[in-house]
C-alpha cells in the first residue's frame, strides 16, 4: 500500500541520523510516508530514543539514503550526476 492510500497515523515515519554515534546531541532528517521529503531536528540522545519509539520510525538503510541523496542531486542540478563528475 502506498503512502498516499494510508490514513496520517498509518504512514511509515523514517529517521536518517546525520550525527556521530557519540555526541551528545543527535542530528536527524525525519519524514512521514515519503523519505525525500524531510525535516532536520535535533535532540539530546535520550529524547531522541523517546521520539523513535514514540513515532515507531524505521531507520533508513544506506540504500533508501542513497536514494534520498541521488533524487536531491537530480533536483539540485536537474540530472543523475556520478560522485566522480
């Protein structure tokens, strides 16, 4: 079922964590039934576990933030562009 078939409750949430695994604040893109469309936030590492599993997110794997990143490059520059260009 795609996101626009599911009530607001129902939509995946995902977490993108951009921070170092030991700071002491965590930097994160969230999103609501579609990935590439995000927020940053920031939060202290306790209040982050409260709001994962309060959202019940799903972390993105490298793959799904390798899409992120190639559909934001497309945008960006209005093509696919190889890291090596």
């Amino acid at each position: 079922m795609s996101p626009a078939n599911l009530s607001f409750e129902q939509m995946p949430r995902y977490v993108r964590v951009r921070s170092e695994p030991d700071a002491a604040f965590v930097e994160f893109d969230f999103a609501i039934g579609y990935p590439d469309l995000f927020v940053e936030l920031v939060l202290p590492q306790t209040a982050f576990a409260s709001f994962c599993a309060s959202n019940r997110v799903r972390h993105m794997d490298a793959a799904m933030a390798a899409a992120v990143d190639a559909d934001m490059q497309k945008w960006r520059y209005g093509e696919s562009r190889d890291a090596d260009d």
